[in-house]
C-alpha cells in the first residue's frame, strides 16, 4: 500500500530530527494503523472517502508536529534521553578517559600474550632489538588508536540509539577528541646504564622527553573521523529507509 503525503511528511520529519530508522519504523506504522482507525470511524459516520482522509489528518494533527513530538517521547523513553546533559555531557568526562585506559590496557596485555606469551625475557630481548622495539612501539600504539576508536564509536552508538539530538554525537566527539590531545602511550626504550625500559599510559603533559604540552593530532584525528562517519552512515540509512517507502 503506497504512503500517503501525511505519512510521507511525518517519516521525513522524524529522520530530519535524528531518530534511528527502527524508531522512525515503529513510529510511522503506529501513527498509520491509529490513522486506520479514524478513517474508519469516518466512514461509518457517513463521511466520504476525501472527508474522512481530511478529518483523520486534522485530528492527527499536523505531521511536523506531531513528528517532534514523537521524537520527544522517544528520547525520554530512556535514561540517557531523559537526562541528555548528564548522559552525554557529563559522564564521557569521566567515562572515556577510564574506558580508554582500560581497552589500551587489555590491548596492550594480549598483544604482550600473543607475541611474547607472557615471558618478559622475550619481551626484553626484543624491544632490545631496534627492529624489535618499533615493532613493540606500532603494536602498542595501534591498541591505543583501537581503543580510542572504539570509545568514541560506543558513545556514538549510544547518543543515536536513544534518538538524542545530533548535538551530543559532536559533544561525545569533543571530549573523546580532547582527551585525545593530551593523552596517550609513551615507551621509553632501554639504554645501558641509564634508563630501563618504560611504558606509560596516562596525560602527557610531563613525560620524557617532552618539556611542554605536546599535542597528539593523529589521536586527535580519531574521534573526528568517528564523527563524520557516523553522520554519513545516519544520512545513509535515513536516504535508503526514505527510497524504499516511496519505492
């Protein structure tokens, strides 16, 4: 059965405001199968077919409307809709930095298990190694690239999960992007006599070498690249969900 112009406006309107295209599913069908019911009413009152689509409409109300509306309902159908502010404002400030360092964490044990089986003298012997210790350094950081990506991406999940404005997809972004500036993994190699091997994990702001803040753009990049990503795969799903009613 084609959409009607009502359903048609009311779908496009719930996509505009960034509801998920399951939550937009379920919405329109609702609204559709309520507007059945008054169609019918409308015909057994007498009314004909065009009045009874005119009065259906008129009770709905007007479909932009009744479009945030439902997205309201939506969001605070959820406690992270419910409390936006705290959800996607406050806790990623203390969330995200924990989350990272316990992925990087978990990473960097099961490459060290993977590679080295947990035996430190293997591990010794090859970060003593030139060769051996880029290898140490690519590993690690790759955990550390991993883990900040999949942070990011899990707020971002979230915020469109429960139908939050896209604003807090960028607030989430933000924090994890900032974090990322002054966070990061630090290995310090192995020189005879003056310093053993070292890895830390936390604020760079005072880590040898380093005498001043020094920013980590590649880390940075992350969660921005996140951020248009999940704009362009929302935009994606909300063009094909749009094709395929018309279609």
């Amino acid at each position: 059965m084609p959409e009607t112009k009502y359903l048609a406006r009311l779908r496009g309107r719930l996509l505009d405001l960034g509801c998920p295209v399951f939550h937009v599913r379920r919405l329109v069908r609702e609204v559709a199968d309520h507007r059945d019911d008054l169609l019918r009413s409308a015909v057994v009152e007498g009314c004909s077919a065009s009045e009874a689509e005119a009065r259906a409409d008129g009770q709905l109300g007007d479909p932009l409307d009744l479009a945030e509306r439902l997205t309201v309902v939506a969001r605070r159908s959820s406690w992270w809709g419910r409390h936006s502010l705290i959800g996607f404002g406050l806790v990623p400030v203390v969330v995200i930095p924990l989350l990272w360092g316990l992925l990087t964490a978990v990473g960097i044990w099961l490459e060290y298990a993977v590679g080295c089986g947990l035996n430190d003298e293997r591990l010794h012997a090859a970060a003593g190694r030139p060769d051996g210790f880029r290898h140490i350094c690519a590993a690690v950081h790759g955990a550390d690239y991993v883990a900040i990506a999949l942070v990011t991406f899990l707020f971002c999940w979230l915020t469109y999960r429960v139908a939050a404005s896209f604003k807090w997809t960028v607030t989430v972004c933000a924090v994890s992007a900032l974090y990322a500036l002054v966070t990061g993994v630090f290995i310090q190699p192995h020189i005879p006599s003056i310093q053993p091997h070292n890895l830390t994990l936390g604020f760079n702001a005072h880590w040898p070498p380093y005498t001043i803040w020094s920013p980590q753009l590649i880390r940075f990049a992350i969660p921005l690249a996140i951020l248009g990503l999940t704009y362009a795969i929302q935009r994606r799903a909300a063009e094909r969900f749009r094709e395929s009613a018309v279609a």
